[in-house]
C-alpha cells in the first residue's frame, strides 16, 4: 500500500525547507568570502561554482554516499537513510546556485554601498550587513530558487535516503517508487505536486529576481 500523500508531501517540503535555508546561509557567507577576496581569485571560485550548477545531483549523492556509508569517514554517524542525509544531500544541491546568485547580485551593489558606507564616515565592515538588510527582495527569491533546485532532485536523494517509506520518501523517490509498481495514477499526482511546487517558487523567484537584479 503506497504512503498517504499528505504525509509525503509534508516531510518533502519540511526536509528542503531545512536544506534550502541552510545552503541559503551558506550561499550568503560564502559569496561575500569571495567578496572580499582579490577579484582574479573570486572569478576563479565563481567559476567553479558554476561548474557545480550543473553536476548530476546522483553525483553528488554518490560522493556523500562514500562518506556517510557505514565503512566511510562518516560512518560512525549512522546518518545512511535518514532524513538528515536528505537534508545533507539537498543543501549539497542547492549550495552552488545560492553562491552564484548571491555573488552576482552583491557584487553589483558592493561599489554602491561601500562608496555610501565610506562617505558616511562609518567603518568598511558595515558593508556587509547592509547587503543583507538592505536586499529584502533579492533574499527571497534566491532562497525559492534553492528551495525549488533542493525539494527537485532526485538521484541525491535516492543515494543517501533510498526512498524508505515513513522515514525518507520523499516526493522525487515516491514518484519513481510508484512507476515501478505501476501505480501511474497515483505517480501522476505526485508528479503534479512537485510541479506546482518547483514551477510557483521558480516564477516567484524570477519575478523577484527581474525587479531587483534589472
């Protein structure tokens, strides 16, 4: 008997909703790490970045599988096919973007600001929160985006939770789960779901991303 979607459907959203805030921290101390480094440097890890957009999520899963496999480095934590491997797996997937849009949109206002902060008189470090603080719209579209590229992926997941019922299914593994037991109808309304919730953020976050990043 097939897991009641409710119950699916909750634990997808509250797994990448953890993973998604935690690689949109990440994301944010991170790009402004590369901020403050020579440019030629910063370029060189933006590129890199990058690069990790668009690695297979199974890759990635694979990677931390040898990790957190109970003969690797990691596997005294016991964290195999839980949810916090999930969550582990999808800010893995979600990381690189986050990086990459905050890079962007704060390299972009970094000369507006610092030039503010300066004439103002007050010390350089300031420069930082008022990133944060002063980009209310920008801030929540990347963190939909990496909500939407954490609650899609499906390989990641597969690796490292293994698509076990009350515990790690979550919406990408049911919907394979349910092809291969042939139940299309029910696959078909998993499927619908992850649409609307991958699609509507995405929407959210361009339009946020349009007005201020225009």
């Amino acid at each position: 008997m097939s897991e009641p979607l409710v119950d699916v459907i909750v634990r997808s959203i509250y797994i990448s909703t953890v993973a998604a805030f935690i690689a949109f921290m990440f994301g944010a101390l991170i790009s402004i790490a590369m901020l403050m480094t020579p440019r030629r440097l910063s370029e060189a890890l933006l590129s890199v970045f990058d690069t990790l957009v668009g690695i297979p999520t199974i890759v990635i899963g694979l990677a931390l599988y040898m990790f957190i496999y109970p003969g690797g480095p990691l596997g005294f934590l016991n964290l195999l096919y839980t949810p916090t491997a999930l969550m582990i797996s999808q800010f893995l997937v979600a990381l690189p973007i986050t990086v990459t849009l905050f890079y962007r949109y704060f390299e972009h206002l970094w000369s507006d600001i610092r030039e503010l902060v300066l004439s103002l008189g007050a010390p350089v470090d300031r420069v930082y929160p008022l990133l944060l603080r002063e980009s209310p719209p920008a801030l929540i579209a990347v963190y939909l985006v990496a909500f939407s590229r954490a609650i899609g992926a499906l390989g990641a997941v597969l690796v490292v939770g293994g698509g076990v019922e009350g515990l790690t299914n979550v919406l990408t593994t049911a919907i394979a789960l349910e092809v291969l037991l042939g139940n299309y109808e029910y696959a078909l309304t998993l499927g619908g779901v992850l649409v609307a919730l991958t699609v509507i953020p995405s929407i959210v976050a361009r339009t946020l991303g349009g007005l201020v990043w225009r």
